[in-house]
C-alpha cells in the first residue's frame, strides 16, 4: 500500500439508505418517498467529509455480499481512493426515516455480519503496510472481533510513527488507552466511563480528560457535549467551542463530520484553536442536511468564519 498523510479504517461500514413518509400508523403499511443511499460508516464518513474540505485519505473498509459492492461504487462516486477488504458476509444497512408530518426523525440500525480470524488478519495486515501520518479508527465493531480489536491497530500506528485517532466506545476504547492514541473523541458520558464515575458535569470535564492524558491514554482528548459544544484538552491547554445555533434537520454523521473536519485540520498543520473549530463548524454543518448526506463545504466554511472569534 502506497504512503498516504491520513488513512481511515471502517471496520463496520453501512450501506446506508434514508426516505420520507407522512404518518407513522402501526399494522397499516406506510409508503415511503424514493431512498436515498449513500456510503457510511465512521471512517468512511470521515473519509467523506476530508474530501469535502478539499483534502485526501485512503479508506480501508471491509466489504461483502451486492451491499458490498453498492458501498464501493457510491465511495467511487465520491472521489475517494480506497481499498475494501472483502468478507464473506454482507455489509449491513442502516437506515432512516423522517415522518414529514412530525418532523421525527427514526433511525434504525443493524449489527455487522461476523468478522472471521483470516479476514480480521487481511485488515491488520493492510494497516501495517501503510505509512500514514494520521490513522483513524472510527466505528463500531462487528460479531467475530474481539475488544481489544482497535488496541491491535494503536500498536500497528505506534509501530508505524502513526498518529492515531480514535473514536468508538466502550471496552474497544478503554483497551486503545491502554497502549495509547495521538487523539480520542468521547461524549460526556463515555468520558466519565472511562475514567469510573458515574457522570461528570461540565466543569469536571478538564480535570477528568487531563487524568487520561496524564496515565498515557491519548495526547489530545476532544469532548463532544452535544448541542453546548465541545473542549480540546492537552496537558497544558483547554479550548472550549460552543456550538453555533442553526437549524438542525439531522444528526447522522455529525459526530463523523466532526472527526473529519480535525483531522483535515491537522493534517493542514492548523493551530489546536483551528482544528476545534474546524471540528465543530463541520460537526454543526452536517446538522442542517437530512438523512446521510453529510456537510457542504460552504455551510462549514460559513460556521467556521464565525466561530473563529468565539
């Protein structure tokens, strides 16, 4: 595998479909607008949104089954280069509905096909071939992989002189401190998981990602809090970033989005104040597009400029 600055890894992708309805009655069949599909999954996504900012990426990601080369061909359409490890089983679907009468939006999602021992080692494998200057795990985990999958990978960046990103939760993450990551993206509540509390409240927020930089689990740790924000701690500063008000139509990839927007940042050689606002200009942005379809460049350009000041 060629040398590229920023790799993403989707070890769970989604072919993911969305549509629109009038009226959710049960036992009563409801007819749906024509679906919209689109590539997804954590590192896909963030694949997506780097090529929105202008920048590049390899995408790794597994793929199987007619959802498999669907997926392929709708990451093509994007422009982004990638190499999909093939599985036996089908890549799996999300999907999303918004009842026009309501305005509710209902997400439905479906576990990943099982990953076996011979795939699992062509995905390790990949990645220790790549010389990435940035690495980024982002997703959940499929059937088959064990918790300490996403630790496999932090030793491969680690061997590599990658800077890795990670954004999952739960044991995987817990374990990826263990060997430790450049940047990790936890919520509020993942973060006082990860550190044994039961919940953590905003001024807490610092001194609880500061434990977790101190013992080694990451250099960078960006909090998401929703819809007041998020903070970028390090061992010596603390960005807080509030989120701009715009009118949200969905919160699919936002998180992602997010991710990708510092990334992109980083990889730009942005300023830590840059690469949080980045994050949560594009995180916001994908907030004003229904369904799966991401940001548009203007809209996290626009939110960007004026959180610049804040």
């Amino acid at each position: 595998m060629n040398s590229h600055d920023i790799i993403t890894l989707t070890v769970n992708p989604a072919l993911d479909k969305s549509t629109h309805f009038k009226g959710l009655v049960a036992e009563q069949k409801i007819r749906c607008s024509e679906p919209r599909f689109d590539a997804g999954g954590g590192g896909i996504n963030v694949s997506k949104a780097i090529s929105r900012l202008g920048g590049k990426s390899l995408a790794v990601f597994t793929s199987g089954g007619p959802m498999g080369k669907m997926l392929e061909e709708l990451v093509t359409k994007e422009t982004i280069e990638f190499k999909a490890i093939p599985i036996q089983t089908w890549t799996r679907e999300s999907f999303v509905a918004v009842d026009e009468n309501t305005n509710s939006q209902y997400r439905f999602g479906f576990t990943g096909g099982e990953i076996t021992a011979d795939e699992e080692k062509a995905v390790l494998e990949a990645l220790s071939k790549s010389k990435a200057k940035f690495l980024v795990a982002s997703g959940s985990l499929n059937e088959g992989l064990s918790s300490d999958f996403y630790q496999k990978v932090a030793e491969i960046a680690k061997a590599s002189n990658s800077k890795l990103i990670v954004d999952t939760s739960g044991e995987a993450l817990k374990k990826v401190l263990e060997t430790g990551a450049y940047l990790i993206k936890p919520n509020v509540g993942e973060l006082a998981k990860l550190i044994g509390v039961e919940r953590l409240e905003m001024e807490e927020v610092n001194e609880a990602a500061k434990k977790i930089i101190a013992k080694g689990g990451a250099e960078i740790v960006v909090v998401s809090l929703g819809p007041q924000g998020a903070v970028l701690v390090t061992k010596d500063d603390y960005e807080y970033v509030p989120a701009p008000n715009v009118a949200k139509k969905s919160t699919v990839g936002a998180g992602d989005s997010m991710v990708g927007g510092m990334v992109w940042a980083l990889s730009q050689n942005k300023s830590l104040k840059e690469v949080i606002r980045w994050g949560v200009a594009c995180g916001s942005a994908a907030t004003m597009n229904e369904g799966t379809q991401l940001f548009k460049f203007e809209d996290a350009n626009r939110l960007f400029e004026w959180l610049k000041n804040k």
